[in-house]
C-alpha cells in the first residue's frame, strides 16, 4: 500500500526540512550544496531494524555521501566519518 509518493516522500526527508529549518545549501542536489547524497533501489530497501535489534542497517542502499565524502560503498560502511552537526546558516 503506498500513501505518499516515492518523490514526495523523498522531498519531506530532504528539501522540506532543510527549508523549515533555514539550512541554506542543503536538501538539494545543486551547485555549490554540500553533498549529502544516498543512493538505493526503491525496489529492495527496507529497514531491518527492530525493538530489539534497533542498530541493524537497512538493505538496498548501495551508496551514501556525505559532505561529499563516500561513507557506504556498494552497500558496504567505509570507515569515513565526515558527517558533523548541523546548525542554522
């Protein structure tokens, strides 16, 4: 059962809060943003996380950017950490 589109679900987790949020350069791919970027097939990914097992990685996600730095290569954690809090700009 599907309640939203896939592309609109996909703007409610990026460009909608960064927007609300005043995040400038962020929440869209474009020149000059900061690279936060996660690549999957729709068709496969899932969430194995549960209650119980709350740390268990999703499925489908081949590739994840951030800051521009690869963090998952072909589904698999690097051992890259450029991610850092964000604040208002």
């Amino acid at each position: 059962m599907q309640i939203i589109s896939l592309e609109e679900a996909i703007r409610k987790i990026t460009s909608l809060p960064a927007d609300t949020f005043g995040l400038k350069g962020r929440g869209q791919i474009m020149p000059s943003a900061i690279a936060d970027v996660v690549v999957f097939d729709p068709d496969t990914v899932i969430d194995r996380a549960t209650l119980v097992s709350p740390n268990l990685y999703p499925e489908g996600i081949e590739y994840v950017l951030v800051n521009g730095e690869l963090v998952v290569d072909n589904g698999k954690r690097t051992e890259v950490f450029p991610g850092k809090a964000v604040l208002r700009t």
